[in-house]
C-alpha cells in the first residue's frame, strides 16, 4: 500500500485555492496534511480515507515508507514529470515530509477529523460540504475504475457537496493520456443538471497534468 503526502501549499496550487470556504472535504486524502493545515485556519476540514481502517502504528508506518516509495516511482519514469513547479526534487521531499508529519500529527490530536470511507459511497449528508477536494483518484485511475464507477463516484462527491466538486488531475497515471469517457461523464452529469468547467490550474508535475474538472452542485 502506498499513502501519498501531499502538503497544504501543493493542494492550494493543485485546486487553484485562493481562500476557503466554511468547510471542505478532502476525499481520499491519504497522508495529506492539507486537511490539519485548512482546520488551523478555521475550517470545518474532513479527510477520507480507506486507509484510515488502518490500526494507528500500522497507518503510521505505511506513511513514513510511502514518501521515500513515492520518490523512488518518479525517479523509474523522469522522463513523465516536470519540475517547474517545485523547483527540485529536494524541495518535493521536504514538502511530503512536512506534509506526512503534520497529518501524523493531527491525527493523532483529532482522530474525529480523519474518516474512513471509499468511493463511491461517503458516510455524509446531503449538501454537507461547501468544497469537495478529490485528488489523484478519479480519473488518474481510470484503467482500473470503470466509467460505471467513475459516474457513481461523481454523483457522490456532488451529493455530499453544497456548492462546488473539484477534480485533479483529468489524465491517466504514466504517460497522462486522457481518459476516454470524460466527454461522456460530463455529458450524464449535466442531464442531472450539474454544470462543468475544466480550468488550467498554477501546477504540473505529471506531464500535461495542469487542469482540474469542477462541478457545479
């Protein structure tokens, strides 16, 4: 298993985040400390997870050995990341570092914070999130979930959401090709009357991944 942290500076660039509303789900977030980060600042912040099942000291474990993993997975393919953005691969390290202490952290201050669920059913209420945040899952995944799924999952984090879903990135994993049921995906929400941007987001690390998808509730 792998637990990515991704940190708080990362996800504002991500999801082109100017200032946040009341409250945000980060679904699937792993280790990411965006979550601890948005709650210091006064939001009414949730992760979910699938890990979260995890026992304390095992989830704990899996973090640590995830960021040197994740390092090593970029170095087998340089030639599908830029580095533009973070300017060097030391920087990256330092921020997942950073990123996977400050989730460590609250987690263990505000286990309350961390919930864990899997698309595509979230244990929430309807319209209970006024920002719902999923990165490096849909879509980065679509050679292993399904445009089925992908559907139910969209449907999902809309439900959850009181105003707006965002989405990033839009490509596969490995070479960032695009997923080829997007249109149709886009097409079905918006017969359920959900409208859709797809924006150019401040960041690229996988190659020619630099837009996000946001859903209008």
């Amino acid at each position: 298993m792998l637990v990515t942290s991704r940190s708080y500076v990362e996800y504002k660039a991500m999801f082109d985040l100017s200032e946040l509303p009341a409250s945000v789900l980060d679904c699937s977030a792993g280790g990411s400390g965006f979550a601890a980060e948005a709650a210091a600042r006064g939001v009414d912040a949730v992760a979910v997870d699938p890990a979260y099942e995890l026992p304390a000291a095992e989830l704990t474990d899996v973090v640590r050995r995830s960021v040197p993993a994740a390092a090593g997975i970029v170095d087998e393919h340089a030639d599908q990341f830029v580095w533009h953005w973070y300017g060097s691969p030391e920087r990256k390290h330092e921020l997942r570092v950073e990123a996977a202490d400050r989730f460590l952290t609250d987690l263990a201050e505000s286990p309350e914070r961390y919930v864990a669920a899997s698309l595509p059913e979230l244990p929430f209420e309807d319209g209970r999130f006024d920002l719902v945040l999923c990165s490096h899952l849909l879509f980065t995944w679509a050679d292993h979930f399904g445009r089925d799924w992908h559907l139910n999952a969209l449907r999902e984090l809309i439900r959850v959401s009181r105003a707006e879903v965002r989405v990033f990135p839009l490509v596969l994993q490995g070479a960032g090709q695009p997923v080829p049921f997007l249109p149709e995906l886009l097409e079905r929400m918006a017969e359920n009357g959900v409208r859709h941007e797809i924006r150019k987001v401040p960041y690229e690390f996988q190659r020619g991944a630099d837009e996000m998808l946001v859903l209008y509730r």
